[in-house]
C-alpha cells in the first residue's frame, strides 16, 4: 500500500481544482449517480450534437478527493469525442480499473493516458475503487439516457 | 479488572494490522471480542454443541440451560422485572422491524403518527417507513438544536393526539447525544403513548434500567457490546409482548398446529421462530459477565475521560469540526476536516493502522440536516487510550500534509 500511490499529484490538483464541475446549458442527457454506502453523489450532464459528439459534458455533486477528480479528468477527456468513442474511453477505463495493466485505447492521446492510469492507484484499495468508477457509470446512464439512477449497490 | 489493562483481554490487539499496532476507533460500528467470548464460542461448538428447546437428550437439555442462563443475565443486567421479557433476534434491526411490524399489524391504524428524530439510524426509520405504505401511517421527526441534541421540547411539541408512538435513539451513534429516556417516557406515557428505544449505542455505554426508565421496548445489539454477531436483544414489557402477534411463523413458536389451526407458543419462544443463534447466545453470558467484571460505572468513568481528551485536542486542531456538541456525550466523535473528505481521511488514517468510519454512518436524515453528505467518526470501546486518540490526531495531520494543508 503507498499513500503517494492513490493521492497523485493529478489526483489531488483535480480533487482540489474540479473542472467542468458545473451544469451544462441546454444539456440533452443526464444522469444522477450516488454511493449508498457513503451518500456521495454525483449529477453528469452531456450536450451531444447532431453529429453524436460531446459538444459539452459537465457535472455536480460531491465526493472524495477520488470521485471529484476522476469526474474531473473524465469530462476534461470526453468533451469533444464522438459517443462511439466515449464509449470506447469508458470501457477501456473501467477495465483497467478492475483487471487490465493498462489503457488500451488508440482515442486518447499518451498524456491524457497518463492522466487516466493515475487512477490506478484505487486498485490496491478494493473499497475506493468505486469512488474511482461511479462518475463513469453514471455517464454512461446518461448517455444511455434511460432515466436510470446509477447506484454502486445496484 | 484494570481498566488500563483491558486490551489484553482482546487477541486482536496481538495482532499487526497491516504491520501497524491496531488503533480501534470503530466500535460504535461493532466491537471487538475478548476472549472469553471467543473461548465460550469454541467451547460450546467442541464439547456442548446441540441444538435447544427441543430434544431431550443430554447435550439437547444441558444446551437449553445454557440459553436459557443467558436470558436470565440479560435480564439481571438491564434490570427488567422478567424473565420473559427477553426475547433473542438475529439483531437489533430485526428486534426494531420486529415491534414496527406487530404494532403495525395489531395497533395502529391509518393517519396514527410515529415520532422519531432527526438523529434515527435508518434501521429506527426505515421499518416504520414500511408503515406508511401498507398501514398510511405518517411519520413525523422531532428536531435537533444546533448541539445535535434533541431537548424534550421539541419531542414534546411535535406530539398530537394521532401520536402513537415515539422511536428514539437512547446514543446518537454521530453526535455521541445521551437522550433523556425516562423523561420522554413519562411525557410519552402521560399520553399514551408507546416508547421504543434503539438501544444500539446505549448498551455499551450506559448504565441499562428497564425499570427505571420505563419504556416499551428496548433494541440492544449484542455485537457492540463485546459479543458476537448475528444477536440482538429485544427487552419488551410483558404485557405487550403478550398481547402483540407473533412476527416469522416457524418451528418452536408453535403450540399446537393444526390443519384448520395454530395456537403459538407462550413468551418468549413465540418470538423466537426457527434454530437460534444459539452459540452466540450462549457466548453472549460471557460477554455481560465481562461488562459486569468491570463495572459499567467504570466503563463510563473511562469513556467519559476520553470523550473530553479526544474534544481538547480535537478542538485544538484548527481544520477540525466537531460534529454536535451534546450536553452529555457518550461513545463517539465525529467530525470533518475542512478540505480533506472524510472517506479520504479513513484511506489515510488506516494507513497507519488507525480504523475509523467514515459515510453517513446510517443516518443520512441527520447528515442532510448537517448539510454534509458524509462525516468521519472516531468511537471508543472499554480498550481504547489516550494514546490512541493521539494516534487519530497524528493521523488527521498526517491527512492535511498529504492534501498540502496548513
């Protein structure tokens, strides 16, 4: 275990300075996301264009330094992507997350990876890996837009 | 037995927790186990097991002796005035579902009120909650002041003539509140009104006198107290345990079954449906035997003193908030760290084998009403020290130096 490890320079400047940490005008889908086990929260709001890509993504809620900053990164990396490869982005994410070394999308540039796999350090925290996970989740409900609440007990 | 000597009764202590000396700051969630308990477990599983209450071979009887003893030091040690007002559950969730739903099928009636508070565990909530749809029971919560504490008056002021029963925590297992149960059971009373007690926080930390306080029931969780899981303690009075219906239909609440009809059992089996938890029962003496061996006046004594170390230094420490500043405050501080989340503060302290909670603890009407989604909670059992809540200090300003703090 290796405190440095989970609280990464990135991690606590995005947890501290969260971008897009707001609501998006005009936004098209949304979905609400919560941790029942510790009632953090986490809204996401996506504006997607005629030509499916995120023209705008941002969200509300309140969380750990983990959750604010994986939030953070995720709609810093999202916005202007198509929903294809959101969607690619995501999955990518959440295996690593559970199981895989590394990132192996080709969307993603090498820096913005980097940024993603400071993430990684979660894995050695088995109960904070879904403060890493419930903004990603909950964006793809939004993207799904079924009006499903995400729930990490779900 | 020393007080100061306590941890030694507790194996876990021997152990390293991640190559740390364990720091426990988590036992109003549940305690840990000395060893007597742990030995009796054994005990009875290696050279006593057999089911109770049922058959009549040797084991069978010695067994049912056994349960039955601990019925009777549970009674002792909360003063109830019988015997058969002790009823075992599986928890003190299910001792609280237990009296919402038999009330709920015997007593109350649409638009009857429930009072609780804003301080409720969910488990003192969300079985009345049930009420509201299958009986159209309201409920209503009585209000903290800014101590986190709930004065009789804004108990006494929420009460109408639709109030049939006020749930109540006897300990706030977030802001440490002692609530004055005999007083709102004598203004309950004065109206009708049934008082039930979560009880959670006060079986480990307060002197227990059904007798004296009077109530209709009392929820205890044996697990926080020193004992195993998976047992609770229902205390009822006798009079409504005898009138309400059984709660779970099964083996060994039964008088006589027929295929037209059942009459059930007398107290307390027709509460208790089914094979029991009968070692932790029976290791459960064990566990009042050791209360008892100190002497809750002297577990209070000890609590007390750290309660009022843990808010000097504390209070001293400039990012720290302490959550509710209760007249009288039993068992737990919790607390917030200004820029620093609490789950973050939990990852951080564990590090160095310091073990808090942090979330909602269960209670998120009153963390709603705080305006914070979550808190960080440090609460003491008879083990803890000083030093260790020196620990929780160092380690809160170890958290500020992590996320570059001053």
């Amino acid at each position: 275990m290796n405190l440095k490890e989970l609280y990464q320079e990135i991690i606590l400047e995005h947890g501290k300075n969260p971008r897009n940490l707001r609501k998006t005008d005009n936004f098209n889908k949304d979905a609400k996301g919560n941790n029942p086990l510790c009632g953090d929260n986490v809204h996401v709001y996506l504006k997607l264009n005629d030509q499916r890509k995120v023209e705008d993504i941002s969200f509300e809620g309140s969380g750990c330094a983990i959750s604010m900053a994986s939030a953070s990164i995720m709609t810093d990396l999202i916005k202007g992507k198509s929903d294809n490869e959101a969607k690619e982005i995501i999955e990518d994410f959440l295996g690593m997350i559970k199981e895989n070394p590394d990132l192996k999308n080709k969307i993603l540039k090498e820096d913005d990876k980097t940024k993603l796999m400071c993430l990684s350090g979660v894995k050695q925290y088995p109960m904070r890996v879904k403060c890493a996970t419930l903004s990603w989740h909950t964006l793809v409900s939004a993207m799904e837009n079924d009006g499903k609440r995400v729930s990490t007990e779900d | 037995m020393n007080i100061n000597n306590i941890k030694k009764e507790f194996p876990i202590f021997d152990e390293k927790i991640q190559n740390n000396d364990l720091v426990y700051l988590d036992s109003a969630n549940s305690s840990q186990k000395p060893k007597v308990v742990l030995d009796r477990i054994n005990d009875f599983y290696s050279k006593q097991f057999s089911n109770v209450g049922r058959s009549i071979h040797y084991l069978a009887v010695a067994a049912t002796n056994l349960y039955e003893n601990t019925r009777t030091s549970v009674q002792k040690y909360i003063n109830a005035k019988d015997k058969n007002e002790i009823v075992f559950t599986k928890g003190a969730t299910e001792a609280l579902n237990l009296v919402a739903n038999t009330l709920g099928q015997a007593i109350l009636k649409p638009n009857d009120e429930i009072l609780i508070t804003e301080l409720e565990h969910h488990s003192n909530y969300v079985p009345w909650h049930f009420l509201r749809k299958s009986k159209n029971i309201k409920i209503k919560f009585a209000e903290i002041n800014e101590d986190g504490d709930i004065p009789i008056e804004n108990i006494e002021k929420e009460i109408t003539d639709k109030t049939k029963v006020i749930a109540i925590t006897h300990l706030s297992n977030v802001t440490g509140a002692v609530l004055p149960i005999k007083e709102i059971t004598q203004l309950a009373h004065s109206k009708g009104i049934v008082v039930v007690v979560d009880g959670c926080q006060g079986g480990p930390h307060l002197k227990l006198d059904m007798q004296d306080l009077d109530c209709d029931f009392y929820a205890i969780s044996c697990h926080k107290m020193y004992g195993p899981t998976g047992l609770g303690v229902l205390y009822g009075k006798k009079k409504w345990l005898e009138q309400l219906p059984p709660y779970q239909g099964g083996g060994g609440m039964i008088n006589d079954v027929k295929k037209d009809r059942i009459s059930y059992g007398e107290l307390p089996n027709k509460y208790e449906a089914g094979t029991m938890a009968t070692a932790q029962v029976i290791a459960f003496d064990q566990s009042i035997k050791f209360l008892e061996s100190i002497g809750i006046e002297n577990i209070i004594k000890h609590e007390k003193e750290l309660i009022e170390y843990g808010q000097e230094i504390l209070q001293k420490n400039n990012s720290v908030k302490l959550i509710g500043n209760p007249k009288e405050r039993g068992g737990v501080l919790s607390f917030t760290v200004e820029g620093v989340h609490p789950h973050d503060i939990a990852t951080i302290l564990d590090e160095t084998g310091v073990a808090i909670r942090a979330g909602h603890h269960c209670c998120q009407i009153l963390h709603d009403k705080l305006g914070i989604s979550a808190s960080a909670r440090a609460s003491l059992g008879v083990y803890n020290t000083k030093d260790d809540l020196d620990k929780l200090n160092e380690g809160i300003n170890n958290c500020k130096k992590v996320f570059d703090l001053k």
